[in-house]
C-alpha cells in the first residue's frame, strides 16, 4: 500500500493551536479564551485524522490503539510522575485522588467539582476526551465495517448527538456551571465527531470551487465565535463547527495559506504541540496563581515540552511503535500528519 503524501500544512495548523493555546493561557486576551481556540482547534484536526485513519484506510484496530498508546502513555506518565515527586519533595499537599482520575483518564468529569483540581493535572480533561473519542470513533468503525450502516450516518449521528446534548446543557446548566459541563466528553467531543463526519461526507465528493481563504476566514469566524458574550450556545456550536469545516475545506485553499502554514516555525511547533500541551499547565498555574511572569513561564513550559519530547515523547514513541510493528508485520500504513492528543489533543 502507497504511502500517503505528508501534508505540512497540517503539521502548522497543529503548531497554531499550541502557539494560541500558549497564548490564552499566559497572555489572556480580555474578551476571547485563546485557550478554548487551541484546544478546539486540536480537536477538529484529530476528528479529520482519525476519519481517515479508521474509516477510509481502515487501519486494523489493534494497531490503531498501539499508536495511541505510543503517542499517549509515556510522556503523560513521566509527567505525572515527575510532579508527584516534585509535589512530595516540596511538601505541598498531593490529593491521590486527583492522580487516580488523571491517570485513568476520566478527570474532564471532576475538574472544576468541589475540593479538585489543586493538582496540575486539569488539564487532563481534553486528553480524556480524547481518549473517549478514540474508542466511540473506533467502536463506530466496526459498526461500519460489519456493514451496520455508512460511516458517515454513523458518525454523523452521533455528532448530532454531541450538538444536542450541547444545546440541552446550555439550558439546563447555566453561568457557573456550564463551562464545567463542556469539558464533559459528550459535549466536548463535538469538535473531533463533526470534523470526522465531516471528513467522511466530503470524502471522494466533487465540491465546487471555492475561494481559497475560505479556510482563513472559518477560522476567523470561529474565533469571533468565541467572544464572550456570544451565546452559550453558538459559541459551543458554531465555532467549534467553524473550524471542522475550515481544516475540512484546507486542501483546497490557496497556496499561500498552505505556504504560511508550512513555515517551518509554525511545523516545528507543531512537532513538539503534545509534549508542550502536557508541560505548560504548572507553569501556567505558576504564573496565574503565584507571581510568576508570564514571559518566564512560557520559557520554561518551552524548554521543558521541547526536553520531553526529545528525551521521552519520541524515542519512546518510536520504540514502541518498532516493538508493536514486529508483531503487526502487515499493519496497513498510516495517514500523513497522524495527530498526536492535543492533541490530542
């Protein structure tokens, strides 16, 4: 089976959402989370890529799951074991409780919950969102390649799903409550299901010609999207849906945008995006919290994403991948640009 051409402008969509992500964090724009931006923007990279992988290649599951678990596994369990040490040489109170849920990837349903989140592991939600995805969106596959319906109604249902559980929170809950509720995985999941049914209704479909920045300008919209006194509603929905159709609709876009998202600063942000998503969150929390500057705590989440990824993310990745590959010798290729969580997520 050919191999697939990379595609470098996905490698620098990936280093935008890091590089906005780093931005909403350590310098919070009044009015917009860039934080909330990154992470969507992770979210509809991993729906389009997990589509291809699982319903248009049909990567067998076994290896599916083997790369997940070599992207995944070994940096986010250095990290949790490096700041449980760290926590216990300093002294500082460690709630287990809140390393469990981490570790097992279900704290996106205890963040923000009375008595959680001391530790700097909140950002966990979206890597279990992640991880939820991960097994509906295979689950589904199965279901379609047992001919129980097309990929996409199946995917596309349940992106229906998400949207509507999105609307009914919205009224249900309210103010305080709501931004707790969306990094539930039935909500947040929104972003990866309608990237991917999106992903697979576009699929060998002759679209007609668009201008190309009609990427540019979804994700303009999807930003604007997220203003703060846009609804709860449109700006879980639409903006998120904004995305899903700019990074669906970006192999048709002009050149220049492809250019500019292939700058290689951009690409290399992209490569270190995961070990510096898992990093960032004591540093930003230094900052927020404790009087550290914001410039300081940027270097440093840098210097220690781009330490892990070298020193753990990707020799570990690799050798797993060669230790699984020696028992999966006829595993089928896999997608250019595969998205790590965060990249996930």
């Amino acid at each position: 089976m050919q191999a697939p051409a990379h595609f470098h402008y996905l490698d620098g969509w990936r280093g935008l959402a890091i590089f906005f992500l780093l931005v909403g964090h350590f310098f919070p724009v009044p009015g917009i989370n860039f934080g909330a931006v990154g992470v969507n923007l992770f979210f509809v990279l991993s729906g389009l890529l997990m589509a291809r992988l699982l319903f248009v290649q049909q990567v067998p599951l076994a290896q599916f799951y083997q790369r997940r678990i070599a992207r995944i596994f070994p940096a986010v369990l250095v990290f949790l074991l490096l700041m449980v040490l760290i926590l216990l040489l300093l002294g500082q109170p460690l709630r287990w409780d809140e390393v469990a849920v981490a570790a097992l990837f279900v704290n996106n349903y205890t963040v923000g919950a009375s008595g959680s989140n001391s530790l700097p592991f909140g950002h966990f939600w979206s890597l279990c969102v992640e991880e939820h995805s991960y097994i509906l969106l295979s689950l589904l596959a199965v279901g379609a390649r047992r001919y129980l319906a097309r990929a996409g109604t199946l995917v596309g249902a349940a992106a229906l799903a998400s949207g509507l559980t999105s609307l009914a929170y919205t009224v249900i809950y309210r103010d305080t409550e709501l931004w707790r509720m969306s990094m539930h995985s039935e909500v947040a999941a929104f972003g990866i299901l309608s990237s991917a049914a999106l992903m697979l209704w576009l699929h060998g479909r002759t679209l007609p010609r668009l201008p190309g920045w009609s990427s540019v300008a979804l994700v303009v919209l999807g930003i604007a999207l997220h203003w703060w006194t846009v609804p709860p509603a449109l700006r879980l929905i639409g903006g998120i849906a904004a995305f899903a159709l700019a990074i669906n609709l970006l192999a048709g876009a002009s050149p220049a945008v492809h250019a500019l998202l292939a700058l290689r600063p951009l690409r290399t942000l992209g490569l270190w995006s995961f070990s510096l998503y898992v990093w960032q969150q004591p540093f930003y929390l230094l900052s927020k919290y404790h009087g550290m500057h914001p410039v300081l705590g940027v270097l440093l989440a840098g210097a220690c994403g781009v330490a892990s990824y070298y020193l753990v993310e990707r020799p570990s990745r690799n050798w797993l991948n060669a230790r699984f590959g020696a028992r999966t010798p006829a595993a089928a290729t896999v997608v250019s640009g595969e998205a790590p969580p965060l990249a996930s997520g």
